[in-house]
C-alpha cells in the first residue's frame, strides 16, 4: 500500500464531493431566474425548487478525480487524463468550457500526451481558468491528515488540464482549503473550526506566490460584516472564469461558514458571477468538514444524484 492510500481518507473525500455536486446544482439554477427575482429569493432564502438542480462539467470533472483517488489512492496523471477523458466521452453536455471541448477528446485518443496538449491550450499558454479548482475540494479532502500532500497532489491533478500557473494556483488553493477545514483530527470536523482570518492565511501560505495567493490575503482583511456583493466586487466572483476571480471569494464564503453548509451555499450564491462553480468550490471545501449535515430533505430531493458508487 502506498503512503497516499494510508493518509487517504475516502470517507471524506466522497463527503466533499456530495457537498460539491449539491453546490454545483445549487449555484446552476439561479442562471434560470432574472437577476432581480434571484435577489429576492435569495435575499429570503427562497429555495429555487421549480426544476432538479443537475449538476455540470464542475461535479462531472471532480467525479473523474474522485474514481482515480478511489482506485489508485493518488494522481497517476496519465490515468487522470483517460479518466478525465472517458466521464467526458460519456456526457459531453455538462456546461464544459471550450477549452476541455478541444482537450478532452484528445486526451481520449493519446492520454499519454496530455501534458502537450494542455500546453497548446489558449496560443500556447495553458488554461487559467477555474476548472482545476472547481473540482479541487475532493482532493483536498482526501489528503486532510497531511494539507503538504494536498497541495503537491493539487498540482499534479491540476497540470492534466490547466498548463498555466494561475490555473494551476487555482486548484492548489481549494484543495488546502478542503484539507484545512477537515483538519487532521480522527473525524473530519471533530476539532472547532478554524477562525476566518486564520484559515484564509493558513490556505494563502500553501498556496503558490501570485494572483491567488494575493487575493487570498486580502480576502483575509474584509471585514466579517461587508455584504456579500461588495465582497464579490473586490475579490471576484467567476464573470471573467479564470481562477483568480473566482477561488478567493468562494474560500471566503467556505471560511465564514466551515460548520454550515447552506449557509454557505445562501452567502456564494449571493454573490452571483460564475455561481454554479463559487458554489461547487465553496460546497466542497465545507462539506469536507460537515457532510450533508444540517441540509434539508427538499435539497436533497431536488439535487441530483451522483453515481451509485459514491453511495
């Protein structure tokens, strides 16, 4: 057995990635409502229950990381890749990015490549947008008992697809954010959760110098009562897709609320932009703590299911 399958903690990874796919569906239905009535409903908190909340690429993506982890208790990159590409070939019609529309069917036909072809990506300097994190929170959670391991396997599951270092930041950010709030205690979230401030800097020392890293600390210096769409203003919240205007307000929102997963998913949510992934992000990183703890029976009817191997 290797070191990753004894520090592995499935139970929580897959406990990430259920709160991932619920914040995914979640997020992707306000797109369905003007941006006035989604104000309201969320401002009341207004469950949006006119149509099952499918999730997209984001869960599709973390289910393909997930399986690798599950079968091979690390990244094995080339496996990423076949795996990545296989969950593509199945259900291409998951919201992806035009960017994975041209690398995933490569990836399918020569994954041994992929480190060529996820270079050749936007005039040769890689993707830097925020798909390597919005399927990062798993991973983080998998590797809880060591963040050192999340952060390095972060950066190999990353490079699959996202050649850029921003985008690769992107991905390492989320998964010490996941690792971070399970913490290493014998249960995830057994110990108290970690103080904002505190938790923002602990995820901005592990991950690369650069964008995020700055965004991070300066998420860390908001005050705790700035309303929500001020803070989307100032550290961005997905508009432009890149995972610099995206990771560090949806780690924000995670960090304001690591014991409640809906009203962290309510608080992302408000924060509109790219709201099906801040809500992947932010659902993964907290339910890597919580689980499906405290959510309701209609949530989980209208979500969508996952795979019956993820139980």
């Amino acid at each position: 057995m290797s070191d990753a399958q004894q520090t592995g903690d499935a139970a929580a990874a897959l406990a990430s990635l259920r709160g991932l796919a619920l914040g995914d569906g979640f997020g992707e239905r306000w797109f369905f409502h003007q941006r006035q009535e989604a104000t309201e409903m969320i401002r009341h908190r207004t469950t949006p229950g006119d149509k099952p909340w499918n999730w997209t690429d984001d869960t599709a993506m973390a289910l393909a990381l997930v399986r690798v982890l599950t079968e091979l208790g690390q990244v094995e990159q080339q496996e990423l890749a076949t795996s990545f590409a296989e969950m593509y070939a199945a259900d291409p019609y998951r919201k992806f990015g035009s960017g994975m529309h041209q690398l995933l069917p490569k990836l399918g036909e020569d994954p041994g490549n992929w480190a060529t072809y996820a270079r050749t990506l936007f005039s040769g300097e890689g993707s830097l947008g925020n798909g390597a994190a919005m399927r990062a929170a798993p991973l983080g959670a998998w590797f809880r008992r060591d963040p050192e391991a999340a952060v390095a396997q972060a950066v190999l599951a990353a490079e699959v697809t996202h050649a850029h270092p921003e985008g690769i930041a992107g991905g390492v950010a989320v998964a010490a954010a996941a690792a971070l709030a399970a913490g290493a205690a014998d249960a995830p979230g057994s110990a108290p959760a970690p103080e904002p401030h505190a938790f923002l800097i602990a995820t901005a020392e592990l991950t690369p110098a650069g964008v995020i890293r700055d965004g991070l600390l300066r998420a860390a210096e908001l005050p705790p009562d700035l309303p929500i769409p001020e803070a989307a203003r100032v550290l961005g919240s997905g508009k432009r897709i890149r995972a610099s205007d995206t990771v560090p307000f949806a780690v924000w929102t995670a960090a304001h609320h690591l014991d409640s997963l809906t009203d962290a998913l309510w608080t992302t949510a408000e924060g509109f932009g790219d709201v099906d992934t801040t809500c992947a992000i932010t659902g993964g990183i907290v339910a890597a703590r919580t689980g499906l703890r405290g959510v309701s029976a209609r949530w989980l009817e209208l979500a969508e299911a996952l795979p019956e191997w993820v139980g």
